[in-house]
C-alpha cells in the first residue's frame, strides 16, 4: 500500500518497521490506523468501535514486544482490527470478512502473529497461561501478554485462568482493556501518577532494600512490613479496583490511559521483566476517534457498510421482518399471557431481539454477560420454582453451555426453553460463529425436543409450542436474517410435538428438510419438476423425536430418500432417520446432505450455500446424481446409508 493520505503508515507492513520508527511518529502511526480502519470498514463493514478504541494500546505492544517472538493473544478478536493492519495484512484489509478474503477474528493460519483463534470470548488468559507453561517447559524466554476485554470478564472462564495463574506465579502480563466510558479523565491523571510510581524501577529498587533492611529488625521490622503494605493496599483501593486482582494473585497496575500511547510504551517497557504474573488496567473509549461511534458505540460496533461522514448505513429496502425480531415480538406477548415467563440472554439483548421484552417487561429480562454456562444454571434454577425461562443464546454460544444443558436441565428434567438465534451458516463472522452444530450436541440428550420453522410464522408457533410444553428440555433454533415473507396471523397455534408435515406431493424421490432447507427443498422439487423428476417434499419440523409414522410411510412408497438440514451430517437430523429406518429393517436407500465434515470458511451466507451445494440448483444437482447412481445399478437400492 502507498498512500500519502498515511505517512507513517504507509512505512509499517509489520511490527519490526514500527519498533524502527521514533517514539514521536508512534501518535501519528495511531491515527493513520484509526483513519485507514474507518475508511475500510465504512466500505466494508464489519466490526468497528472496539477496534477504534484499541489502536495506541496495539501500537504499544508491537513497539514494546518483540512480536511474533513475544506472543500477544487477544480476546475476544472485534478489538485486533488494528493488529491485522499492522502485521503484514494492510494491503488485504479491504478483503475483511469477504469470501476467501481476511477472517474478521484472530486465526492461526492467516498470520504468525495470531498465536490464538478468538471468536469467543473469555479464552485469552487460559490460553496465554498455556503458553506460559509450554515456554518454561521448552526453556524459552519469550514474553506473554493477553489483551482482555472488559466484556470477557463478565465470563467465569477469565477468572479460572487468573486464579490458576496466580496460583503458578508464572511471568505473564494480562492487559485488560476496558472500555467503560464512566472512568472520568481526571481519574485517569491521578492513577497514571500513582501507577507510575509503584511501576518504576527505582520505586521497586527502593522497596527491596527496605524489606531487606526490615527483615534484620526481628518483631519491629515485621511491624513495619505490615503497616507499609497497609498504606499501599490501602491507596490502591481507594483509587483502582485492583484490590480483586491482587488477591487473584496478579500484581495490578492502573486504571491508565489508553490513549496516551507514551504513557502505555513507558509502562509496558518498565513491567515487561518484572516477575509473576501481572495485570495492567488500560481504560479506553469505545468508537475513540470516530465521532458518530463514540456516541453510539453499539450501534456501530457491527456495521454494514456505512457513510464514513455521517456513520449512517444506506437504508435497507423494506422486506420481511428478521427472525430476530419475529422471536421478540413473540416473546412480549407470551409474557403478558404467561406470568412466570422469565426472558435470558447473555450478552446479546439486542442480537437476540430480547431487547424488546427488556424495555416493556424489565423484572422479567435477564442478561448474565457472556457466562452462558451461569445462564443454563439460572435457567434452570427458575424453571425448579415453577417459572417457565426462555435462554435466547446464538446456536454457537449455546454449546459452551453443553454440561449445563445435560447435567442441570435435562437429568433434572426440567422445563427450560432453548431459543437458538443464528442456525446455520452465518456468513461473514465464519466458523466461530456457524450454528451448525446444535442439532447434533441436542440431539443426543435424552428428554430433548428439537424444533426448526421453515418460515417466520411457524417460528411463533414453535415458541408457543415450546412454552406450552411442561415436559422437559425443548430447543427452537431458526437462522439469522429475514423471514421468508409468510404473514403473520394472530394468536399462536400448537405445533404436535415430533409429526412433520407434508408440502409437496410426489413420486420419485423424497425429500425430507428442516428449518431454514425446507424453502430451497421446495424450489428444488420446482425445478427438477421441469426435467420430469417429482419429489416429494416434507417438513421435518422436528429433528427429534421424528415423526416415524411418517418414516415408516415414506419408506413404503419411495426408494430413495433425502434429507436437508444446515448442520453437520454427523449426528444430525438426517443421522437420526438413518438410525430409525436401520433400527426398523426398512430399506431404503437414503442421502443424507448437510454441512460435511469439516469447518466452513466465511462469506456471505447465499456463498457458503451455493458452495456446499445446499441452495436450491445444488440441492436439484444432488437429487439428480443420487437418482442417475441407483439408476445405473452401481450401488445397491436396498441398504440404509449415506452416499
């Protein structure tokens, strides 16, 4: 890249260049990046406050470790924008989030100075201890840092790492970034003066020798020991919150300025070779820099393309409601009918559309920060006394919770529903944040109810459904996006639990789907309807229990059957037909599509689809070839397997 628009930016394609430059052109090098992340991601979209608010904080580690060598891991991954345009990947920036182009979330096999994957959250400490003790068991020196986000703190999992570092006493530096906006600047003067007292070098020189000289007084030198660790402790909890920190084990240093990127180089310079393990509070504003995103930092935290000047996004034209929205609206009504419907969400009120229920019905909201685990505990804590608890979490975030599903909902057989935004493929987030893995973890609890709608209207009946239940576990799990445009009638209507229904009537082929395929298996039959190929096209409705009358009558009529789902094919919907025809002595041959084995890359969703020949022309392609093989009698019609 060369663009006289970034003068010291232009100069810096990795970490080594910036260690060259001089300290004075480091503010410049900040806002060259804040400005090229802007002009990038305003094109692109993509995620953009937390970045904003992490630039100097990224300049400042690059310049004071030595990177790759030195690991940096990062959590959860919306903050290291400016980490990728300065570790040799600026001239693909504007590839970010495209099909076959930049990850938006740290990867291992993009870059060398990605030492972790982050999608998720709350994962950096026990990842950067790991390394920690790979480091002393291999006798290497190199340094440790995790930058942490004050949102990934709301998770259990950062505090297991920190009391498991503590208790090793490894050298280790985690850099907690928070982007609280209530710390004023005036608080910021006073800890950055008392910070760099207590971090400097001659300070610590000083304290040695007096704990040395006070150790040679017996009794007295005890007592002054103690009371000159009471004045320390006591002025840090009076100015910081580093009091929980300290007793994690880790040495606290902060609240600092994050913006102040020679402050940030001096500290990290002085702390870089102390001993044990260390926590540097780096407070820092969301959006920092961007006008429109400093005041409205969540809205502009994941962005469609948007106007650079204004940080407006063109206006969508109007169409089908999201399935997110569908899922809220449905909740609020459920709720005024149902007294101890308790809505829980974990970190997502408005990506889950529980928003809604949180402004109209706010005793009967819930948000746990990104502890998913905590929230199938609570969950099923209420669900003992008799309230009925909705936990809307994103189908991928949802199996971080897999033990508390099993152990604390379903052996207790509990009533707890299970609403899983964002099934499927998802698209540019990629494959931390594919949903395409529910059907299988859920579908081997026993006592778990399985549905997916094949429109927006049988999402609010499914719900309905779901609440109505009483008898246990019982999951819904719809995609991201828009509906499919069906109207939305009054009221709610009971779905049977496990019967499918029947759409399209035929006498070649069957095709049985689920949730967001049924839409493409039905244009599919269309166009192979045209070729004289007739296929029948049922909604599944349910991955489990199936609808084995329905099985047993399709396995009568037809000999090939095929089964569409946007899940993995190991252990999904189609898994369990295979085990029910086999289980039954039916035979039938079956194909069983879905996502294959493996992790699907990113790219828009309507890519991925068409890529893994789960749209509807590839859908039709899969039909034909499955019917040309038996055809030509080159596999047997009378097993039960997948081909």
């Amino acid at each position: 890249m060369t663009d006289q628009r970034y003068p010291i930016l232009d100069r810096v394609n990795v970490p080594p260049d910036i260690r060259g430059l001089a300290p004075s052109d480091l503010r410049q090098l900040a806002a060259d990046v804040r400005e090229y992340l802007i002009e990038v991601v305003s094109s692109t979209g993509g995620h953009l406050g937390a970045g904003l608010g992490a630039v100097e904080l990224t300049v400042a580690l690059h310049y004071v470790f030595n990177t790759p060598y030195d690991k940096v891991v990062w959590d959860v991954g919306h903050q290291a924008y400016p980490h990728k345009i300065i570790t040799g990947r600026k001239d693909r920036f504007r590839t970010i989030r495209q099909y076959h182009g930049l990850s938006g979330f740290l990867k291992r096999t993009e870059s060398e100075y990605d030492t972790f994957g982050a999608g998720h959250a709350s994962t950096a400490i026990s990842a950067a201890l790991g390394m920690v003790a790979a480091r002393e068991l291999q006798h290497e020196h190199y340094k440790v840092v995790a930058v942490v986000g004050d949102g990934s703190m709301t998770g259990g999992m950062a505090y297991e790492g920190m009391n498991n570092a503590g208790l090793m006493r490894k050298d280790m530096i985690v850099v907690f970034n928070d982007n609280n906006m209530s710390i004023a600047p005036n608080v910021w003067a006073i800890s950055n003066y008392f910070t760099g007292l207590i971090a400097n070098p001659g300070y610590n020189r000083i304290k040695k020798n007096v704990y040395e000289m006070t150790g040679k007084l017996d009794a007295l030198g005890d007592r002054i020991r103690r009371a000159a660790a009471r004045v320390e402790e006591g002025i840090k909890v009076v100015i910081t919150p580093g009091i929980l920190f300290e007793a994690l084990g880790f040495r606290y240093f902060g609240p600092i300025n994050g913006h102040n990127i020679q402050h940030l180089v001096q500290i990290f310079q002085e702390v870089k070779n102390y001993n044990g393990p260390l926590l540097i509070h780096v407070t820092t504003m969301k959006g920092k820099g961007y006008k429109p995103a400093e005041e409205d930092a969540q809205h502009l935290h994941g962005v469609a393309p948007f106007n650079k000047i204004t940080g407006i996004a063109p206006k969508k034209a109007s169409g089908p409601p999201a399935y997110t929205t569908v899922f809220g609206n449905a909740m609020l009504e459920l709720a005024r009918q149902e007294p101890t419907l308790v809505g829980i969400t974990a970190a997502m009120p408005d990506g889950t559309g529980l928003d809604i229920l949180q402004e109209q019905m706010p005793d009967r909201f819930h948000d746990v920060g990104i502890a998913e685990q905590h929230g199938v505990t609570f969950a099923a804590g209420l669900a003992t006394q008799g309230c009925i608890p909705v936990v809307a979490i994103y189908s991928t975030f949802l199996q971080r919770a897999f033990d508390q599903i099993i152990h604390d909902v379903a052996l207790q057989h509990l009533h707890v529903v299970f609403a899983l935004d964002r099934a499927g493929l998802v698209g540019a987030d990629g494959p931390t944040h594919h949903g395409v893995f529910d059907l299988s973890y859920l579908r081997l609890i026993p006592g778990m109810v399985i549905m997916s709608p094949k429109d927006e209207s049988e999402l609010r009946d499914m719900l309905y459904t779901a609440v109505m239940h009483r008898g246990g576990p019982i999951a819904v799990r719809y995609p991201r996006g828009n509906g499919v445009g069906v109207p939305l009638k009054e009221g709610f209507d009971l779905i049977p639990i496990g019967k499918a229904e029947t759409l399209r009537r035929g006498k070649d082929a069957a095709l049985l789907a689920l949730g967001n395929m049924v839409q493409s298996a039905q244009r599919a039959a269309e166009a192979l309807e045209t070729e004289g190929i007739s296929c029948e096209v049922v909604n599944m409705r349910f991955a489990k229990p199936l609808d084995e009358a329905l099985l047993d009558e399709l396995a009568g009529r037809f000999d090939h059957l095929v089964t569409l789902e946007d899940n993995v094919v190991t252990g999904g919907m189609g898994s369990g037909v295979l085990e029910y025809l086999a289980a039954s002595g039916k035979r039938v041959s079956v194909r069983v599509h879905g996502v294959p084995d493996l992790f699907v890359d990113h790219g828009l969703p309507a890519e991925l689809y068409a890529h893994l020949r789960m749209d509807p022309s590839g859908i039709a392609s899969v039909v034909r070839e499955f019917l040309a093989v038996h055809e030509s009698g080159t596999s047997s019609a009378a097993t039960v397997g997948a081909h």
